[in-house]
C-alpha cells in the first residue's frame, strides 16, 4: 500500500512492529561483554550513562547490562540520562562528582558519551582508569586515539553496511534476503583498570 515494500533495509538502528529487514549489531551482547569486564577487573558498582530517551540501542545495550549484571550478582547500576553527546556525558560526570558514593566503573552508550565523561572526571580532580573505568560503545575512529585510548565495544561499522546494501540489492531484484545480527567485540585499551582497592 506504501509502495516501499522490498525498498527498504534498517541499518544500525530499527523501528519497532515495522517488518523490514533490519541488519544490526548485538547490542545486548555488546553491553553484556562491556559488564563482563568490568566485573572481571573487580568493579561491583557501576553506571550507566543512556543514549536519547526511546532510543532502541539504548534499550537494547541498558537491558543487556541489567541482565549481566543480575546474572553475575552485582547491584543496579545507577543510570544517567544522556543523548549520546560529549555534552551529556560531561553533564553526568558532574552529577557522579556530587555523589558521597561514586561508581568505579561507567558504562556509555556510545563512544562520544564516553569521551564526555572522562573529559568531566577529570575536571573534578578524577583520574581514569586509576580511579575510574569507563567503558563505551561503538569504537569510533577517535577512540584509538583519544587519551587514554577508550576501551569500547566494537561495531564492524563497513561490514553493517556492506551487508545493508547486499540484502537491499537482492530484495530489489526479488530475493527473499533477511536481516542479520552482526558480532560485536570488547577492545580493551587504556579507560579500563582493576577497581581501585
């Protein structure tokens, strides 16, 4: 009836109760992964900062680190609000400034609000990883290169969209092509250390 049936594949992101094909990383594993290893190096109290409110990754990556956390017996992670931005990730590095208790270890929902948090940490006097893990998501190009480098999450950003564009050209020529949940992986670089003792 819309005439965009076989015209359409999600890429990254996806739109609830909508039929189309979706190619998407495994952001629940993604999160889980970032848990693990914050678990691993000794942290039991850490954050989450969120992307955009309704936003499917950030359900998808808070509900994987919820579901990590619960499964290996650790408390709820306290949750900031966030957008995905530099700003809204300065914005709760200052909220955890004022807390009697801060978190060891912060999980972002994305690279960028990762950067903000460790940039708001160390403002307030904050040192990471000594003091502070903080883990994010995505493994943009900067990531590499900020410093510390940021451990992060790794998304095959060329391979979603390599396959985004073969399953569109099949369905345009009457394919049935599906969708697809793509691996993620942990890179471990200079944000992430032993919880401080």
């Amino acid at each position: 009836e819309r005439g965009v049936d076989g015209r359409i594949v999600f890429l990254c992101e996806w739109v609830e109760g909508e039929d189309f094909p979706a190619i998407v990383v495994d952001n629940e594993k993604g999160a889980r992964l970032a848990v693990s290893h914050l678990h691993d190096l000794g942290h039991r109290h850490i954050a989450y900062v969120e992307g955009p409110p309704g936003n499917v990754l950030t359900q998808s990556r808070k509900q994987g680190m919820i579901d990590e956390c619960a499964d290996r017996g650790m408390p709820m992670p306290m949750i900031f609000p966030g957008d995905f931005s530099i700003s809204s990730g300065q914005a709760a590095a200052r909220e955890m400034l004022a807390l009697d208790r801060r978190p060891t270890a912060v999980f972002c929902a994305a690279d960028t609000a990762a950067i903000g948090v460790i940039t708001g940490l160390r403002q307030g006097g904050v040192s990471v990883p000594q003091d502070v893990s903080v883990i994010g998501f995505d493994d943009i190009e900067m990531a590499a290169f900020y410093d510390p480098a940021l451990t992060t999450i790794r998304q095959e950003r060329r391979l979603l969209g390599r396959r985004a564009a073969e399953v569109l050209i099949a369905r345009l020529n009457g394919e049935d092509a599906q969708g697809e949940v793509v691996a993620v992986r942990l890179i471990e670089r200079g944000t992430t250390a032993p919880a401080p003792t």
